[in-house]
C-alpha cells in the first residue's frame, strides 16, 4: 500500500465520523507520526509504498478511530495553547474553551498592580496539567500547586511538566475533603461540573474514553466543587486575588450567585460559542 493508498483507504472507511477535511488532516498527521515523514513531503512521495510493519500500525489506527477512541489519545499527545502536552485515558483532552480561560486569566493577571514574580497561583483539578504550566510558561517567576485527585492523572501532568522543564507542585488529595494551608493571589479551576442527569447527553466517545471522575459530579450537585472553591476562595484568596473558573454552560447565574456576596468585582462571561461558560472574580 502507497501513502496516496492509504490516504484514500482512510477516508472511505472513516467517512461515517469524519469528514473530507477532518480526515485529510489525521490521515497525513497519522502518517507522519507512524511513518516520520511530514504533509508536505507526503504530497511529494505519495507514490512511495509503506513499510509493512507502518502498513500494519496505520490500519490499526484506523480500527481504534471507528471505535469513538479520540485521536489524541491514539497519538498519546495533543497542542494546546501553542504548546504539546502528553494525554492518555487516565486525563481529560484539553477543549478550547479552556484556552478561552487562560486567555483571560494571562490577560487579568498582566492588568495586576503588583509584582508577579512570586505569584501564588491554585489551580484545582489539574489533570494533565496544561492549566498550570501554560500558566508557568508564561510567569515564569510564579509559584503554582496543582491539586488532583487521581494518582494516575498526576503522573501524565508531571510528566508534562518534565517535558517542558517546568516546576509546579503537585498535590494529590480529594480537594472536596482537603483543607488549604496558605493564601494565594489567584485561584484558578476547571473542576467536574456535567450533572449526573445531563450523563445521557453527553457523547459516547466522551464517556466511554475519557475519565468519568474528571467529568462528572460525584454527587447529585452539579455545583458541589464551586461551593467549596467559594467557601476557599472567602478564607484562602489574598484581597484584590483574582479567580478564574470554567463553568456548566446551564448553571451560569446559579453559580455566580455563589461567588457574588464577597468579591467586589464578579462576572458571568460567555464563550465563542455564545454559552455562559466562566466565573471572572476579584475579590
């Protein structure tokens, strides 16, 4: 089989979850991965037949996909935020939306009147960590902990963070149980906010391949983890600390309400797509 061959294989068998664009990109993404050779020297060698064992590892790519299996986690690696970050079943795959959030965060925290060298910066649920480091990327002379509750997804967050030779402390605990210890300038938290009843809306490519407990409420209150960071955020957030969330597109002005009696400043601020999607706050 050529790499036009298999281009073309690709995108009949893979026209039900794809479409001609979506998979002219992951057939030559794939291809550079297995194959090691890039786009645009595939256009010019796309006569050159693949190695059996290329062959082999490229059709199996294929049968992963047509099971709902995200690309990212068959590459084992995704971009975010201009940065490459290592994912796997055990984390979340990074959304856009949550470069939405660290754009506003980077752009509040630049608009702070004190020096961010030795910044305290909380980020809660960190999974594989991109919240953090991208946010160490760009203050560097910041010092930011990172908590998780799963052991595992730690692991993927350390090893990236390893990979971008930056330091962040990683706290395993259940923050819902966990109690703070100093104060810090910003928290920031991309915690479990679908509902248990909004489960049946959710993708089967999401549920079946991503960690439900990264997801999910684990009780009945979808609002449960924003109740705490509010309470933390009232004893643990230094005056004029900011907060940044990312929030349950149908509970917007419920969990507002959360955070409205005590910061001065407190916004609802919707997403590219129009859904009220984060919690803005000074305090």
């Amino acid at each position: 089989m050529t790499i036009s061959e298999f281009k073309k294989y690709f995108k009949t068998e893979l026209s039900a979850v794809y479409n001609d664009t979506e998979s002219a990109f992951l057939a030559a993404v794939f291809t550079e991965k297995i194959v090691g050779i890039d786009s645009f020297h595939q256009r010019r060698l796309s006569g050159q037949e693949l190695l059996l064992d290329d062959e082999k590892q490229l059709l199996q790519v294929i049968s992963d996909l047509k099971t709902g299996r995200p690309y990212q986690q068959i590459l084992g690696e995704t971009e975010f935020y201009g940065m490459s970050f290592f994912v796997d079943e055990n984390v979340l795959i990074p959304r856009p939306e949550t470069e939405e959030l660290l754009e506003i965060a980077i752009h509040k925290i630049h608009g702070l009147e004190i020096d961010v060298e030795g910044l305290k910066i909380l980020d809660i649920g960190t999974g594989s960590g991109v919240i953090p480091l991208v946010l160490k990327k760009h203050f560097p002379g910041a010092d930011i902990s990172s908590i998780d509750f799963s052991e595992k997804a730690l692991e993927t967050a350390k090893r990236n963070a390893e990979h971008h030779q930056l330091e962040i402390s990683f706290i395993h605990g259940d923050y819902l149980n966990f109690e703070l210890s100093e104060s810090y300038d910003v928290i920031i938290s991309n915690p479990p906010y679908i509902g248990i009843e909004e489960e049946i809306e959710i993708a089967d490519s999401v549920k079946e391949f991503e960690p439900k407990m990264a997801l999910f409420s684990p009780v009945q209150d979808a609002l449960i983890f924003y109740r705490k960071i509010a309470g933390d955020s009232k004893k643990y957030l230094k005056d004029s600390g900011l907060l940044f969330l990312e929030i349950n597109q149908k509970l917007g002005p419920e969990t507002l309400d959360l955070y409205s009696d005590y910061f001065s400043e407190v916004q609802l601020i919707r997403d590219l797509s129009e859904n009220d999607r984060f919690i803005v706050g000074k305090k």
